[in-house]
C-alpha cells in the first residue's frame, strides 16, 4: 500500500473515532491495533502493545510530566495561585487596561506553577471576568487576555506538554524546557502591549477607574509573603536545571516538594485536599501514560507502512528552502488544532514531521518550541478549542461563542506571527540554551 494512502487512512480513522466521542487515547489506540493486525498479524500486535505498555511504564523520562502534573494540582487546590493574582493587582496601578494586564501578568505568574492552559483559564475567568464587566470592560478585553494569557501555561516551564514533546520526538528534554522560557516571555509582552496600545486607541474598551490604593508598606509585605515562595519553586524547578545542580527529573521532583512547602506554609494542604490532589494527579498521569504509549504504536505502524520513509525522501528530493520546510510543516498543528486538543495535535504531529525535520536539517529544539506553540494556539482558536468552552462555561450571562470566539482571534494571530520569527530567526529560541552548554 501506498505510504501515502497510509497516512490519510490512519488520520482519517482517529478523526472519524473523535468526531463520534471517543477519548483521545483509547481512539488513538483502537487506530494502530487495526492498523498494526492488517500488516503484522494480530499476535505480533499484542506482543507488541505490551512491549510499549511496559516500556512506557518503566520510562524515567516520563517522571517530570508527572511531577508537574502533581505541583499544578497542589497550586491550584492550596490557594496559592489567587494569591499570585492578588500580589500582582498591588503594582499595575493605573495603566491602560489594567485589568486585562493583569490577566497577561497573572497568567505569566501562574504559568510558573502549572503547566494546564485550561486550568489558567478556569481560575484567572472566574476571578477576573466578572470584575472586568462590573467595570464596562468589552468582551474582546475582558475575555481576550484571559484567554491568550492562559496559553502561557504551556510555554513556560514547568510544562507538561514540553515534556510530551521531548518524549515523542527524542529531544533533549532539559534544552526543550530551558527554549521555550524567552519565547514564552516574548508572549507575554505581546499581548502586553497589544492592550496596552489598543486600549489607548480605543478606551471605550476598557474605561479607566481608580483602583484602591494600599500605603508601600503594605504592597512590600504582601509581595515578601506571596513572591518569595514563588521565586523559592522557581528556582526549585528551572533554578536547579539551569545551573547544572539537577536533571530535569530531580528538579521536577524538588519543584513538587517546594509546592508542598509553600502548601503547608498557606495553610492549605488538608486532608482532603491531599485526597484531590493525588486523585486528580493519578487520573491525569494515566491518560497522559495511555497517550504516550499509542503515540509510541502510531510511530512503529507509519514505520512498517513504510510512510515514514517515504514522506522523509518526498521531502529530500524537494527542491526548496530549509525556511519554507518549516513553514509548511506548521500547517499541519494549525489546522489540527482547530479540531482537537493539544495533545492529539502533538501525538499527530511528531511521528509524521519530525522525520522530515531531520532530513531537512532543522534543530529539533527550534522545532519542538513551535509545535508547542502551534498546539497552545490550538487551545484558544476557534471552532473546537478546548479553552474556548472552558471560558463560555464560566463567562458572566449574555456571553455568545461568537463574543469568545472574536475574542481569542487576535491572540492567535500574534502567536502565528511569533511561530513564524522563530522560525526566521532560530536564536530566539536556541539563545538561553546555548548560554548553558
């Protein structure tokens, strides 16, 4: 069979399997046991899924993912992040749009403690949207920023979905992690300035009010109590790995205990909270282990077909530019995007590209930062992103699909704009890891 017919027969089949509601994983999984039984036999098939079942199972590699997994949930569960939030609103005084840059700052501050854009989305919605419409603020500044700043869980570390990349596609885990930092901080500023600049222009969107003052004082004491064990996970996690103390494991692993620490300092680790967070941990860990493993099948049956291969030397026998490669290849997390979730874009994704990548001489880094991008962008664009259900659940009465969906636009195009910088100009992203050798 044709490698080609191969691919469109494999993608064709987990779309059908999605459209008709199955999860991700188990999609995923029934896909490669038709596809593998039709060209290996159906006991080599078995041998095989358990083979990568243990394997999987038994990979160290997968152990920061779920560290990570585990410092979002003791986050979110103990308070921590509303006190963030509450820590960043003393020193925005009275800019443009303040609230709407409080989001993308909140956002940023969060994104250091869970790597989960829906879970961003969830607690800076409930938290800020309310009060962005009591004070006349338009749907595109008071949903938009909630929705661009919470992507930004994905793009600085900890970052689950960095380390699903780095899995999948065999790259350096501790690079990939150190890469995405100052293209995820170049996110933040966009959007930064994207209000700012928009609500000076048009201040009907956001009208001006006078928020409450609190003395100094006041504003350094809350800042020492709620900053200093921020920056103490900080450099627990991304610290450590940047100066060479800890692998990304051993740092996942001191970045879960400092979330406990900060936990326990807060008052908030109770019984049952500990209870929710190892439930959830344990429910998300699993998922994400089933996903690795038929991601892991995905690759071998493109290998067997012989797609893999072939589409490697489609692209070697191109007579066309590096640059112009990488661009086209974006075109696929982008239009997928559009129709599933982050991770299904990324398990797509990586066992068809990341050959053609190699063959056209593209860092795998460079890569792996705009897939992950691309998959973010994936979570706010319209028709079926993720975040944009998320949002409509939680946003005030009145709000439309049609208010959230034009709200998430402009946030998508400065990403695509930064997919394509990056591109252009690599040392965006490869510069912090290169300062680390």
């Amino acid at each position: 069979m044709d490698w080609a017919v191969v691919l469109i027969l494999v993608f064709s089949g987990f779309l059908v399997l999605l459209a008709a509601g199955m999860p991700v994983a188990f999609g995923f999984l029934l896909v490669n046991i038709i596809g593998m039984a039709l060209i290996v036999g159906p006991e080599a098939t078995l041998m095989q899924i358990t083979h990568n079942i243990f394997d999987i199972l038994t990979s160290f590699t997968l152990l920061p993912m779920v560290l990570f997994i585990l410092m979002g949930e003791i986050t979110f569960t103990t308070g921590t992040a509303e006190r963030m939030i509450d820590t960043v609103d003393q020193w925005l005084g009275h800019l443009p749009g303040r609230l709407g840059l409080l989001a993308v700052a909140a956002g940023t501050v969060l994104s250091t403690l869970t790597g989960v854009p829906m879970a961003s989305v969830a607690i800076l919605g409930q938290t800020l949207v309310p009060e962005m419409e009591k004070r006349g603020y338009k749907k595109s500044m008071s949903l938009g920023p909630v929705l661009g700043s919470g992507g930004l869980a994905m793009m600085i570390p900890p970052s689950s979905m960095a380390i699903l990349i780095g899995v999948l596609g065999d790259i350096s885990i501790g690079k990939l992690l150190i890469a995405i930092i100052v293209p995820g901080l170049l996110m933040a500023v966009t959007y930064f300035l994207y209000i700012v600049i928009r609500c000076s222009l048009q201040p009907h969107l956001a009208p001006p009010y006078d928020p409450p003052t609190r003395p100094l004082s006041q504003k350094l004491k809350i800042t020492a109590r709620n900053v200093l064990p921020l920056i103490f996970i900080i450099f627990s996690v991304m610290g450590l790995i940047l100066v060479g103390v800890a692998t990304p494991s051993e740092a996942a692993a001191t970045g879960a205990f400092a979330c406990l620490l900060v936990g326990f300092y807060y008052r908030g680790v109770t019984w049952k909270a500990s209870k929710k967070i190892v439930m959830a941990t344990a429910s998300v860990s699993v998922m994400v282990m089933m996903i690795v493993m038929t991601s892991s099948v995905y690759s071998q049956l493109l290998a067997y077909t012989g797609a893999t291969a072939g589409l490697a030397t489609f692209i070697d026998n191109m007579d066309t530019s590096t640059v112009v490669i990488f661009l086209a290849v974006q075109i696929i997390p982008l239009v997928l995007g559009m129709f599933m979730g982050a991770t299904a874009v990324i398990m797509l994704s990586i066992p068809v590209v990341m050959p053609i990548i190699l063959v056209a001489g593209i860092d795998p880094v460079v890569y792996g930062v705009t897939l992950l991008i691309c998959a973010e962008i994936g979570t706010i664009s319209p028709p079926y992103g993720l975040s944009l259900f998320i949002m409509k659940a939680i946003a005030p009465p009145g709000t439309t699909m049609k208010d959230v969906y034009m709200s998430a636009l402009p946030y998508c195009y400065m990403n695509v704009v930064i997919v394509a910088l990056i591109i252009l100009v690599p040392q965006i992203a490869l510069w912090l890891p290169n300062m680390f050798k």
